[in-house]
C-alpha cells in the first residue's frame, strides 16, 4: 500500500471513529436507569438508546483499526482484538435489546424471563455476556495503555479508554458508573479519530534531476 492508500485508509478510520464515538456517547447519555425503573424498557427511550448503540457500534468497529495502526506491538494488538471482539458480540446484545427485550418485556407471562436471576441472564447466557464485558474492559484499559506509551495519539484518548474499561458492568455495578464509562468511551473514540483523521502519513520525497 503506498503513502497516499495509506492516508486514505487512515481518515477513513478516523472518520469512523469519530462517527461511533458520537453515536455511542449519545446512546448512553440517554440510556434509562432500567435498575430504578424497569419500565423503562418498554419505553422510546430505551428503544432510541439501544438503536443509537447499535448502529454507532459499527463504525466504531471500523475505527478500531485507526487506533491499532498509531499504536502497533503486542499491547496495542491485544487491546485491539479484545476491544474489538467484544464490541462485536455486543451488536448482537444491542439488536436484542431494540428488537427483543421490549415485547418480552411487554408480555406479562413472559417479563420474568429478564429477572438477572432468570433462566435467560441466570445462566449460561448471563456468564457470556459477563466474559464479554470483562474482556470489553480488559480491551480498552490495554488500548488505552498502549496509546499512553506509543505517544502517537493525544494521552487524554488513552486516559479517557482507561476510565471507559467498566462500561459494560452495569449492571452489577451503580448506573452513574455506565454514564461516567460510557461518556469517556465515545469521547476517548472521537478524539483519537479526530487526531486519526486530521494527520497524514509523511510523503516520500521526490527524486530530483
């Protein structure tokens, strides 16, 4: 790939990741308290949450690349493959709680299926989606670490994903702490993508006669 190729593949995912960053930020600022008020899954505003969460996910996706590529070695690869992966497992989460959750939740006979200690989240399912969040966090402080010590994208990026690790442990953990996590992780997506997508890869020189 030569430098312009590469120029072109490194705005495009900045572009992404500013784009998810947003997305996702915005998912989170609006996501209801479901803990205080499990109503509120029934309502346009867990709807429109989830839907932003989902469809920013895939650009952030995309983006991740941009961030591995600034980075490189074994801490920024395995910041990315965790981050990545577990992003992807949650597309499927956030499709499910658009989609799903609602009419289950609708459904009176039904509801108790989303007790965290009912036969859905109780078991296997609820361990998956524990690992997933636990190799989410794993991912982002790795990927924050990693942009800390490769100096190449702004340090508060680095230090925003760090704080961003606990995002999706809540539940079990209070809902100020998802907002705070959250938040950190779209800001931490969109300043990186910013730096990403404003910097060009130095252009080789040009032979002269």
């Amino acid at each position: 790939m030569n430098t312009m190729d590469m120029n072109t593949s490194s705005r495009w995912h900045g572009l992404a990741l500013i784009v998810g960053g947003i997305l996702m930020g915005l998912g989170v600022l609006i996501h209801p308290n479901e803990a205080a008020d499990p109503g509120t899954v029934v309502t346009g505003r867990w709807a429109l949450a989830h839907g932003l969460l989902l469809i920013g996910a895939a650009p952030a996706l995309l983006g991740l690349a941009g961030i591995y590529q600034h980075t490189g070695g074994a801490l920024g690869f395995s910041g990315y493959l965790l981050t990545f992966s577990s992003i992807a497992f949650f597309i499927f989460a956030f499709a499910l709680e658009v989609f799903v959750v609602p009419i289950i939740a609708a459904d009176g006979n039904a509801g108790a299926l989303l007790d965290p200690a009912g036969p859905l989240f109780g078991g296997p399912l609820g361990l998956f989606l524990l690992v997933v969040a636990l190799a989410l966090a794993l991912g982002l402080i790795l990927s924050g670490v990693a942009i800390l010590h490769s100096g190449n994208l702004p340090k508060w990026s680095g230090i925003l994903l760090i704080i961003a690790s606990p995002v999706a442990l809540v539940p079990p953990l209070p809902y100020p702490v998802l907002l705070v996590s959250g938040l950190a992780m779209g800001l931490a997506f969109v300043i990186a993508g910013f730096t990403i997508w404003s910097q060009q890869m130095p252009m080789p020189e040009m032979a002269t006669t």
